[in-house]
C-alpha cells in the first residue's frame, strides 16, 4: 500500500528534478479521455524545433487525403530547400523526390530540405505555408503555437507550448489513423542509402510507437511521444532536455509513472481520486471527428501496398478508431500504414 501511495505521489515531484532547467516543459495525458495526469510548464512558450515537421507532416496527410497530392507525385527541389542546413538528405536543386519518400524522411531522418520542399509544393512559398500552419495550429486549439517556417530551424518567433505539441500529436492520431505508422519508422532506404533516425524509445521503451523528437540550441532535446501499455495510451511531450540521452530517460519514467496513474483510476478508494495535475485542462480525447464521414480516397493506395494490414486490437484506442472508421461509411477498407515498409525505391 505504501509504495502506491508513494508512486501516485511522485508524480507530483515530476518537475523537481527539472527545476534547474529553464528550458523544461512536460506533459502527459491520456488519450482515451484527454486527462492530463501530469503538467510541468506545460503552457509556457518553448522552442518547438523539429516537432515543428508534425505539423508538416499533418498539412501533408491532408492534402494527400483531399486529392492534391499522391504518393508518387514527385515534388521539385528549389536552390532554397537545397540550401537548408543538416539534418537533410542532401538533395540537390532540381532534384525531386517522391511523396511517398518524402514522409518517412521528415520522420526518421527530420529532414530539412525535404520540410522546404513539402512546404514551397503546398504553400508556393515556406513563409506562405507557415502561414497555413500557424492557422491550423489555430483551429486545433493550439493558442500560442506561431510556426515561422516548415522544419523547425532556430526562429525567435516560433514558438510552441508542450501542451499545444500533444493537443498536435492527438490531431495526427485522430484524423490519419492510417498513417500513425509512419512515425514508428525507425529506419528507411532512400536511393538505395539506409537512413536512420534519432528517436531511440521507439527501440527502448516498451510499448512506444511513435511520433517525433527535435533539437536545436535554443530549445534543448525536445520529444513527443505516444506509447501503450495494458490497453491504455498515453501522449507525452518533453521540452528542454540537457542530452538526449537524458530527455529520454525522463521521458521514460513519465512514462512509467504516467502508466501507473492511470491504473489508479480503476480503484475507488481516495488514490483514484486524487489530483495530480491541478487545474490542467483536458486535452482533446483520441476519439472519432464526426466530421469525417468519408473514408479518405488515398487509402485505396496505402492497402494496396504489400505488408500492410489492419490492426485488430480493439483496447488500443489508435486501433480501435481504426476499425471504427472501417465502418464508417459501409465503403472502402480502412488499413494502417506500417514500419515494414522499408523497400527501397
């Protein structure tokens, strides 16, 4: 009895540790209701870096999904997104890459050059699709969040809270199912070159399936995560990191501790009822838009591709929306893209 007490109340001491870190924002919720079980700085500003490309990524999804773009649409190479600084895959102005290429390059190697070339195909310009991300930030309720360009390069005016990176990673689960996959990639061969990406908990924590991490010097390692565990999900983001190696750990034990909470919740004794997150308001829960009534054209593509199935775990709410939306108009088949497709192109 005890050592629960003792659990449920460090995650009360979850910042302590960060309290030397002026760059520190965390946040951790859970996804089937949107209850934040742990905020530390969650609403201050901080430098989003390359989380910035989930929001890429998101403007990309939909216009794949609205018939702008397919996955073999090559998308040209300008002098300004061949300029971008590392991490990039190097391509050279004139080049072009593939949409389908260019996904998983923005995921795993957090390509720069490749956000430029994503933004100037769907904005004309990066200072344009800035423009649109900074609205649809806007629109999911994302408040403070100013995007200044499409990679997450060092921008005094980009700015981002934790809490508006996972109320973010919740609109990525909820309105592409078919697409978290991609960002459990952890590798993936571009022109014959095995690439590969930096978010190590995808390979050392049990249960994490995806999302993004970022760096650059001003907003320390950044990392938004989503990970499963006894058929709960959790979403957690952590800003401010000394090393990554350190983010992680910490991520890790939000994580673990994150887990235990929420199986708290099940008891009905005075542990279940306690607070440990203040007047943190819910994040928007992972559930079903009903606005989307459609099931989106470019999935016919996805299914098609070998290695591709659809999950079946119905106390996973990431799955579960999945077969929900499988009913959703009595039409086509829903399916989940997955890390298994790695071949070279």
């Amino acid at each position: 009895m005890l050592s629960i007490v003792l659990g449920a109340m460090l995650m009360l001491l979850g910042g302590v540790a960060q309290a030397d870190n002026p760059r520190y924002a965390g946040l951790v919720a859970d996804a089937a209701s949107g209850d934040v079980v742990y905020a530390e700085n969650a609403e201050a500003r901080r430098y989003p870096a390359s989380l910035t490309k989930m929001m890429t990524l998101y403007l990309l999804f939909e216009a794949i999904e609205q018939g702008q773009l397919t996955l073999d649409d090559a998308l040209p190479v300008s002098d300004h997104a061949a300029s971008m600084p590392a991490s990039k895959l190097w391509l050279k102005a004139g080049d072009s890459i593939r949409v389908g290429d260019a996904i998983p390059a923005l995921v795993v190697r957090s390509a720069n050059d490749v956000a430029v070339v994503v933004a100037e195909a769907l904005g004309g310009s990066e200072a344009a699709f800035a423009q649109r991300m900074t609205a649809r930030a806007r629109a999911m309720g994302m408040g403070t969040t100013r995007f200044r360009n499409a990679s997450g390069l060092p921008d005094d005016a980009q700015v981002t809270t934790a809490r508006d990176m996972a109320t973010l990673a919740v609109a990525l689960m909820r309105d592409f199912p078919e697409y978290y996959g991609e960002f459990s990639r952890t590798e993936f061969v571009f022109r014959g070159k095995r690439q590969r990406g930096h978010n190590r908990l995808l390979s050392n924590y049990p249960g994490a399936d995806g999302l993004k991490t970022g760096f650059i010097r001003a907003s320390g390692f950044n990392v938004a995560t989503s990970a499963v565990r006894d058929g709960r999900r959790l979403i957690a983001v952590v800003m401010g990191g000394f090393t990554s190696r350190s983010r992680d750990a910490h991520m890790a034990d939000l994580l673990d501790r994150g887990f235990s909470r929420l199986g708290l919740q099940e008891r009905t004794d005075w542990l279940a009822d306690t607070d440990i997150s203040g007047a943190m308001a819910s994040l928007p829960p992972l559930a079903n838009d009903p606005r989307r009534t459609a099931t989106p054209a470019l999935l016919a593509a996805v299914a098609a591709e070998p290695g591709v199935s659809l999950a079946a775990n119905a106390v996973d709410p990431i799955r579960a929306l999945v077969e929900r939306n499988a009913q959703g108009d009595g039409g086509g088949t829903w399916a989940l893209r997955t890390a298994g497709l790695q071949e070279a192109r």
